[in-house]
C-alpha cells in the first residue's frame, strides 16, 4: 500500500470512533448550524473593483491589445487575483504584450491553479501534456486535468478521457474514456460529444450503437464541430441507419466543409462528381478539390491532380499534376495509400507526356 493510500486508511480508522458516537446519538449526527458570513460594504466594493478590472483586461484581450491588456492585469495578479494570475500566465506563455517567458507562465498559472482557477489548472495540464517549453509529465498533467475536472470544467474531462483512450500517463482504458466524454457531452461540450459519437461508432469502451452515434455527432455538429459534421455525413451515406440519404449525407458535408474541416472538400466534390449536387451552386467536383488542396486535405490535392491530368473540370495541365503528384510524395504527412496513389498517377503522366526534341527530332 502507498503512503498515501495508508495514511488516507489510517484517517478513515481514526473517524470511526466520532462516526460510532454519532450513530448512537442522533443529534450529534447533526451539523452544527453556521451562520453565513457576509461581507462588509469595504469588502463587496473590493470585489466588485477586482472584477471590473479583470473584465477590463480580458476585453482588451481580445480586442487585440495585449499591452493594455497586461498593463490592467499585472497589479490585480499581484494581489493574488486568480482570474488576473491565469491571464497573466496566458500572455507570458504566448508572449502576447510581455516578452514570452514560460517560467513567469508557469508562476502565474500556479498560483492561480493552487487557489482553484480552472482555467490555469487546464492550462498547466496542457503544458505538462505537449511540453512546450516546459518537461513533458503526462502524470502531471492527467492531475492537473483532474483537478479541473472536479470543479466541472469539460475541457478537462474531454482531456482525461484521450489520456485514458491511449494509455498516456494512466492505464489505458476505453470505459473510462468513455464516462469522461460522457460527462463532457452531458455540459454541451462539442468536443466531448464528438468523441462519445466515435466511442460508439467503433464500439469503443461502450457497445457499437450507430443511432447513438448519430445522436452525439449531431450535437457536436450543432455546435460548429466540423470533423463530427464530416462523420454524421458518412453514417448517412452508409446503410449502418437504414438506406443511404444523400441529402442528408449532402447536407452534413456541407457543413463540415463550411466549419473549415479540410477532407469535407474531397467528400463534396466526391458527391458532386457522382451526380449529388446537380444544379448546385457552389462548384463542380474540380472546384472543391482545389478548396481542399488550399485547406492543406492531401486526398483533395490528389483528386485536383488528377482533374488536371485529365482536364476534368479544368483545362488540361499535365505538368500541374505532376507538380502536385512529386509533393504529395516527398511530404511525410501523405498517408501511405495516398502517396502510391500519386507515384501511379506520377508514372501515367510520364508515360503521356512527350519526351524533350532532339536532333534526330
């Protein structure tokens, strides 16, 4: 047993005299009664300036001036403001108005995190998680993001549970990532309720229930979640609910393209190019595979490459395509399947593309 665990089991003995007292008499079970203590005028005037100026640098904050935006939260941070300590914390680990010093980041967030803000607590659990300048401690941060998760914060819950889906810094376990996307979804988090959709999609720490998927990707999607648009756009054009619905699956692509989610260009130039958009305003199957190169979507950039090649949609322009062929296949992000689509597609453009004049020419 842990020292911990111990000295936890040795307070629990300890109690069970007063808990045994209590049983026997009813009213010493009872709490004694507190009077709320309230606050002085002085006090209430204190935390009413403390929040005007915090709320006044916050709006500096995102209007852009990060100057004034320190400038207002420094004083209030030193008098041990957590709100002001976290956005303290923020600018120094972004560098934004100050100069960027992880050091004084971690301070601040620390100081905040101890007297409960929930936001420096996710803040030092993602520094500890990513490293950024600071030790890589996926313990610590899978602490730090319990904390958080205690005080109801679902960014933190949503964290907890891709810890617990991969085995990062706890054992891994699909149930408990689960319970953690779960109760994330429950507080209307997207990203909580994506993850619970793909935990049922794949039957992963919960039994494989397509409706329920359904359910959850459509609340992340309500939320302006692309990737979950992208997927309620799959399930609808699958039989996994019942006969396909292309304008469902149309409609759920969209929206994913709309929410920026790059490979929701290729599935709506893939649906264009199958007849699901006729009449649509928004482009041929060309025009949105050159969308989704531009949004970085290999498998976009590789059907653009081919509508080149054959003059698909667009003039034909070989040396285009192969240009775009040669980067998908030296970038070490292009998925293996991709990258051997590109070499055939790289071959069939050298073997149609005339070879250089000579004199024999």
């Amino acid at each position: 047993m842990s020292k911990a665990k111990f000295a936890m089991a040795g307070r629990a003995a300890a109690g069970m005299t007063a808990a045994a007292f209590a049983l026997a008499c009813p009213v010493l079970a009872q709490p004694a009664p507190q009077q709320p203590v309230q606050p002085g005028p002085q006090q209430l005037a204190q935390h009413s300036a403390l929040k005007r100026g915090v709320d006044a640098a916050h709006a500096a904050l995102l209007a852009g001036d990060y100057a004034r935006a320190a400038a207002l939260a420094e004083p209030l941070a030193d008098a041990g403001d957590p709100a002001a300590q976290h956005l303290m914390g923020y600018l120094y680990e972004k560098g934004l108005g100050v100069r960027a010093d992880i050091g004084a980041a971690l301070r601040y967030y620390g100081d905040a995190a101890v007297a409960g803000n929930a936001d420096a607590q996710v803040a030092l659990g993602e520094l500890a998680l990513g490293g950024r300048n600071s030790f890589v401690d996926y313990e610590r941060a899978a602490g730090w993001f319990r904390l958080a998760a205690a005080r109801g914060d679902a960014r933190a819950e949503v964290r907890l549970g891709l810890m617990y889906a991969e085995g990062v810094g706890v054992s891994r376990d699909r149930a408990i990532a689960a319970s953690h996307f779960a109760t994330a979804a429950a507080k209307q988090n997207a990203d909580g309720a994506f993850y619970l959709g793909v935990a049922f999609l794949n039957g992963d720490g919960v039994p494989q229930n397509y409706p329920q998927a359904e359910k959850f990707f459509t609340l992340a999607a309500s939320k302006g979640h692309g990737e979950a648009a992208y997927h309620l756009a799959l399930l609808y054009d699958a039989p996994a609910l019942g006969p396909p619905d292309p304008a469902r699956a149309v409609a759920a692509m969209r929206a994913a393209a709309r929410a920026g989610y790059p490979p929701a260009f290729a599935g709506m130039g893939l649906f264009a190019h199958r007849g699901d958009l006729v009449g649509d305003a928004d482009g041929a199957p060309a025009d949105w595979f050159e969308k989704g190169m531009r949004a970085g979507d290999p498998q976009s950039a590789f059907l653009y490459a081919v509508a080149l090649f054959k003059g698909d949609g667009r003039a034909k322009d070989a040396a285009a395509a192969r240009v775009i062929a040669d980067q998908l296949i030296a970038a070490p992000t292009t998925p293996d399947a991709l990258r051997a689509s590109a070499r055939r597609l790289q071959r069939d453009i050298a073997r149609q593309t005339p070879g250089p004049l000579t004199l024999r020419d």
